[in-house]
C-alpha cells in the first residue's frame, strides 16, 4: 500500500502538528518500555531537519474525557526527551492559546509535548469544533499513530479536513509491510492465528483464507477447533457458539486446497497458577485439565511448516506465553519466523500480545516487521479501512 508523504518543502519553517502514540506503559513513576516513543524517531528527525516546529499530540491511558493527573503526558516528557535527545516542552492543554504560545516559544531543537487528547470529551467523538480547535495554531498535520488509526478520533482523522495532512514514517511501513501480505502476496504463504477467541479472527480468516496456503492454528482458540472435530478438550477454553464457524473454515479451507494444521499435542494444567504441566496428545481426555500451549510435536510441526515460506503473517500468540511454563510454544514459532525470514520471506508479526512475545523472546529484530498496533493491525488484515490511514492511500 502506497501512502501520501511529506517532503521537506511541505514542512519547512511551518508549524507541524504530529499524531503520535506515546500510550506506553507506566509503573512506578517511569515509563517501563519506551519502544512506542522511539517508533516516531525518524518522522520527527525530518520534520526537526526541516525547521519545522513540532508538536506531538497524543492519549495516554483512558481518562475518559475527564482531566486525570495521573495520565497526564508531562508525566512522561523527561522519557520522550531521552528518546529523541532534545529538549522537550510541555503544555499543560491540547487546544487553545496555550499551544500557540507554546509553539512561539520554541526554540530551535526543540519540541513541544500537548497535554493527553483524550482529557477532552470531545475527542473520542470526533467533534468537528474540536478537531478545528485542535488545527488552528498548526500549518501542516502529520498522523503517524498507526496503532490509533483503527479509531475515528478528533486527532487521528478528524483534523485531515483543516490542515494540509501527510502520514509518518510509521504509517508508511506499516501501510508497506502489512500490505504486502494482503495485496499480492508471495506463495506459499503461511498464516498463524492464535491467542484466545476465534471470534477475534472470523473477519482475518474470511479475508485471508483464499490468499493462502497454510493456516496454522494455535493459542486457545484452537480447541474450539479441535471440538469442532470431536475431541475432548477438557476445560481449555472453547467457544461453544463458534464450532459451526470452525466447521465451515475446515471445509472452506480444503475446498481451496488450503492445509489447516491443528495442535498434535497440548501443554495442560490444572490452571494457570499450576507448578506442574503434563502433555496431552490430541485425543486424549483432558480430565479436569486445560491447555494453555502448543506442545513439542506441534511446536515442531508448526515450525516445519514455516520452511519455504515466502510470507508469513502471524497473529495470536501459541500459549500463555507470560508464564513460563506455557510460553515455549510461542518461543519456537518466534525461532521459526526468524530462520524462515533469513531464507527469504517476508514476515509480518501483528501488534498486540504477539509482538510483546517476539520481543520478550529477543527475535523482534530478526523479522521482516513487528507491527505497532494491535486492534489496527487486526482490522487491516480484516480488510477494513482504517480512518487514520485511508486518506492518505494513493492509488498503485
């Protein structure tokens, strides 16, 4: 997918507006993982590049338009300034005469950090007096919060219609990377659908499954599945109102020659807070156990699926994978994304709980993308228009 950029002469010596996504989380009066602050480094090195001033707008948490001190931003501008490495000034409002000064005020080299969005009712609203307000001391917007592109807010889509807009550095790769594997796609290629619900990939599976080769799923969906087919799941979690959906997608999916591959074998436990797991094979009873990971033989066979891949697009977590007694499913997919990247596919890890697993497991940086939105991510690949980035698609 192609989107409109900025150049330097867009942006030069004007005041730039920037959607940015700085909801990272917060423990103990320090942000914990500042990989979110640091996605916007390049897009606004070139706006800095260029002379323009730079504002970041963003929300935090969820204040739900009510003024909240403990989601204010300036609470993380001391971070925002060690991601970036120049002086960062806040203001205590998004809107309003404050921001103007704000701007004024800036010297060269440094930005300003607008106080949380979401402090106004109005912004979750899409309110068109807001998003004015929010454009006014602004030349040019830029929207670069891929991860809040799924959401029709004032300051994600809102303020496109009052300013000269552009999309991000952010925008651009995730619009690049997850666009090639929806549009076109190489083959064979591979989809892994995990995490808890088959209701949270019905949309994914009735986009995608035409496109591709093989489905491997896993995570607790699966023994919705693996009831759809008869076996004893135990207490794993199953959606009992989704064994029809499961029905159709097998049959669906050996109509089209797609191969499906279910768990072999399972991870189990009395619970999540057990000392001891043992493996079930499919077939099994499972007793008054629940799965909560793949098991070796489908680690196994999963990651042998992954070998001659050309694309790969992952979504779903394999297990509990938090726990470390349910996480070595998740943590073999993640090595098998990995080689099968060095061999030349194109691998996409959607946002979410699986990107916190290719990170917790140290592979973030041996695949082709890891996306930075969850919710976003999952609705693209669902082919829906996001209203953070359809205006800004230009035509192939």
């Amino acid at each position: 997918m192609r989107l409109k950029t900025f150049t330097t002469e867009d942006v030069r010596d004007k005041k730039v507006l920037v959607r940015v996504d700085f909801n990272v989380p917060f423990k103990d009066g320090r942000v914990t993982d500042d990989a979110r602050i640091r996605a916007h480094t390049s897009t606004v090195k070139k706006l800095m590049d260029a002379g323009a001033r730079v504002a970041l707008v963003s929300h935090f948490g969820r204040p739900k338009g009510a003024v909240d001190p403990a989601l204010s931003l300036g609470l993380i501008a001391p971070d925002v300034q060690r991601a970036y490495g120049v002086k960062v000034r806040f203001v205590g409002e998004s809107i309003g005469p404050e921001v103007l000064k704000g701007l004024d005020s800036l010297s060269q080299g440094e930005l300003l950090l607008l106080e949380n969005v979401r402090f106004h009712p109005e912004e979750q609203k899409n309110d068109p007096a807001f998003a004015q307000k929010l454009a006014e001391p602004f030349d040019v917007f830029i929207m670069d919060a891929f991860s809040a592109a799924h959401r029709a807010d004032a300051s994600t889509c809102g303020v496109i219609p009052f300013l000269p807009s552009f999309a991000g550095d952010v925008l651009l790769r995730e619009g690049e990377m997850l666009g090639a594997v929806n549009e076109n796609p190489a083959q064979p290629y591979v989809l892994i659908l995990g995490g808890a619900k088959v209701s949270d990939k019905i949309a994914v599976v009735e986009n995608l499954l035409e496109k591709v080769s093989t489905v491997l799923v896993g995570g607790g969906m699966a023994y919705t599945f693996l009831k759809a087919q008869g076996h004893d799941v135990g207490r794993s979690l199953c959606e009992t109102e989704r064994l029809d959906f499961a029905r159709d997608m097998l049959k669906k999916a050996r109509e089209l020659g797609v191969k499906v591959l279910l768990p072999v074998d399972s991870v189990a436990a009395t619970g999540l807070d057990a000392l001891e797991t043992e493996v079930f094979q499919t077939g099994d009873a499972f007793e008054n156990k629940m799965g909560l990971d793949i098991g070796p033989r489908t680690a196994s066979l999963f990651s042998e699926a992954l070998r001659g891949a050309r694309t790969v697009l992952w979504n779903g977590p394999m297990g509990v994978f938090e726990n470390p007694l349910f996480a070595e499913g998740t943590r073999a997919l993640c090595q098998a994304a990995a080689e099968a990247t060095r061999s030349g596919a194109t691998t996409v890890i959607g946002g979410g709980d699986t990107a916190a697993a290719i990170h917790q497991f140290g592979f973030a940086e041996k695949v082709s993308h890891v996306s930075t939105g969850g919710g976003a991510s999952l609705e693209f690949c669902e082919g829906k228009k996001l209203p953070g980035m359809a205006p800004f698609e230009l035509e192939s």
